[in-house]
C-alpha cells in the first residue's frame, strides 16, 4: 500500500494543463493514453470497472505491478474516476493548447485531402 500512496502523494496536484484536458474533455484522455500506451482505444467499450484499473495501471508506469496495486488502483479509479484520469494526464504531461492544435491540423488534412 506504501507504493500506492507515495505515487499519489508524488503527483504534482496542481499542473492546471492536465486539469483542463481531464475536466473538459475526460474521453479524451481516456482514449489518447490507450491507444499511446497500449495501442487499444476500444477498451473503453468494458463496462466493467477492473478494465479501468487495468488502463491506469499501464498509463501510470511509474507504479510498481503489484497484486495489492492492482487492487487499490481498482478502488481509486472506481470511487475517483476523474483524479485517476487526471493522475494519468498529468503523467503524460497532456497540453491542452497543442492537443487542440493537432486537431485542428488533423482535420484540415482529412478535410482538404491533403495528399503530403
């Protein structure tokens, strides 16, 4: 439980980047960490609240892979689902402003089918 607790208190709570990307936009982050982190953006289509444990445990890699981690990170991401969102945005180091900018630049390529 200690190394549960240390990466909690390690996080840095205050990183106002990570807050606005989980608070306005929380699929997305859900989304972009799995498919960066694990190359599957379909697992938010589990219901089940173990797959969202099993998402945080894979984004937050600087948790040791425990049985007892595990466990906890079942709980937390159940009872605080957007602080488990924001832990991982924080960690990914998530910046709103060029997220949005590589959008828009996505859509104007697929819009204007630019062939380069």
């Amino acid at each position: 439980m200690g190394d549960f607790v240390a990466h909690l208190t390690a996080t840095n709570w205050l990183d106002w980047k990570a807050w606005v990307c989980t608070c306005f936009c929380p699929q997305y982050v859900f989304t972009k960490i799995a498919h960066t982190k694990m190359d599957d953006y379909k697992l938010y289509m589990c219901p089940c609240p173990c797959a969202f444990a099993f998402w945080y445990m894979k984004a937050v890699q600087r948790l040791p892979d425990s049985i007892l981690n595990r466990v906890l990170a079942c709980v937390w991401t159940y009872f605080c689902s957007m602080c488990a969102l924001y832990v991982a945005a924080a960690e990914e180091k998530l910046d709103p402003i060029q997220e949005v900018k590589d959008s828009i630049g996505f859509l104007i390529k697929e819009v204007t089918i630019d062939r380069s």
